[in-house]
C-alpha cells in the first residue's frame, strides 16, 4: 500500500512544494493536485475525505443489494483541500460475478477519472460524443444527469461521464458487462450532505482497483 502522495494522473512520485515551485510537481506532468495515500475503507478514512473535499464524494445511496464500500481516494493537500474525490463500490454484478465501480468527481483537468478510465487524456471530452443523446442518466443530489459513453478505453471496463455540479463525474465499471448497472437509474449522494448517514455505510474489503 502506498504511503506517500503521487501524481493523480500517472501514479509517478511528486514533488512537495519547495524553494523553486508552490505547487506539486510531477516530473510526467508538471503541477498536479497530489494523490493522497489510499487507507483501509471505514466510515472513519470516509470522512475525512468529506472534510476535506472541495467537490463532491459521490456514492450510490441506498446502495444496490449485496454492495459495499470498498476505497476512498482524494487529490489535493492540506493548502487545496481535496480537488478530486473517487469512491470504490463492489458486489454483485447484474449478470453474475463481482462487480465494481468506482465515482470520480474532479474539477477540469485533474485527471484522476481519466486515470481510472484508462483513456491518455486528463478529462473525457474528446471521447464522448456529446452532440448526440446521452447513453444513460443518474440522479446526482436530487438532479436528473446525463451520462455519456467514453470511448477509447480498455476492454475490461465501461465508462460514463457527465457534469454534475459544475463538475465533471466519471463512473468506471469492472468488468465491462457490468456497465448495465448504469442503466438503472442509479441515485447518487454526495455524502458531503449526509451528515450523520455515513456512520451505516457497510465496508467491505479494500479494492485493488482504487490502487491502479
């Protein structure tokens, strides 16, 4: 498990902010809001990330039968609080087996959903096809929000993207038939309105999926 930050977009060492630059830096990258060490998934390691988040930490709530939280992630520091949020979900898949996904939301150019996503870009623009009708939609806080396919990603995953909130939200399914769980107009919370709710979400083990 790691135990210093790293590059949101890349997963290389970054540089502390110092004499000669204010800013993270990746030697990849240049200046990138720092992946902060992944911790064991509890209701505790939950909010602090709530705390510290400038964007919202959404998560499926109620959750789909059978399904746990399964890893928490932020970018950002103590100065820039966290810039990008992602929440890992696992259990049963709508057509057998294990599956999992994982919510980002990030302000532009971030790049830790694009990371998940497996696409060379640091957000999903060029490969959504937004001139056309959404592929599916959830509810985010209460507000109807659309969902486009991202193209261009590995084969073992599904990938949606939208905005919500101003933001931009990724949802990256595993495996790929998995991605039919977004079609169930799945509600989103963002636990950062919660409040005292987070202490019944139910923890599972931790998924290596918020590692990669």
């Amino acid at each position: 498990m790691r135990g210093e930050p790293s590059c949101p977009k890349c997963g290389g060492r970054v540089r502390a902010p110092g004499l000669f630059a204010d800013t993270w830096q990746c030697d990849v990258h240049g200046p990138v809001f720092p992946l902060q060490p992944v911790v064991p998934p509890s209701v505790e390691a939950l909010e602090v990330v709530v705390r510290r988040a400038h964007v919202p930490v959404w998560m499926p709530w109620p959750l789909p039968v059978g399904w746990l939280f399964t890893g928490v992630a932020y970018a950002g520091d103590d100065r820039s609080g966290g810039r990008a949020t992602a929440v890992a979900c696992s259990g049963p898949g709508p057509l057998g087996g294990i599956g999992e996904l994982i919510l980002v939301a990030e302000e532009l150019g971030v790049g830790l959903g694009a990371r998940y996503a497996g696409i060379d870009a640091p957000d999903p623009g060029p490969f959504m096809s937004v001139d056309k009708p959404a592929h599916t939609k959830v509810l985010a806080a209460g507000r109807p929000t659309p969902l486009w396919h991202v193209t261009r990603t590995p084969d073992d995953r599904a990938v949606f993207a939208g905005e919500a909130r101003g933001l931009w939200l990724w949802a990256i399914v595993w495996p790929e038939q998995s991605g039919l769980l977004m079609y169930d107009e799945l509600v989103l919370t963002d636990l950062r309105d919660a409040g005292a709710e987070t202490e019944l979400v139910p923890c599972g083990a931790l998924t290596p999926r918020i590692l990669s």
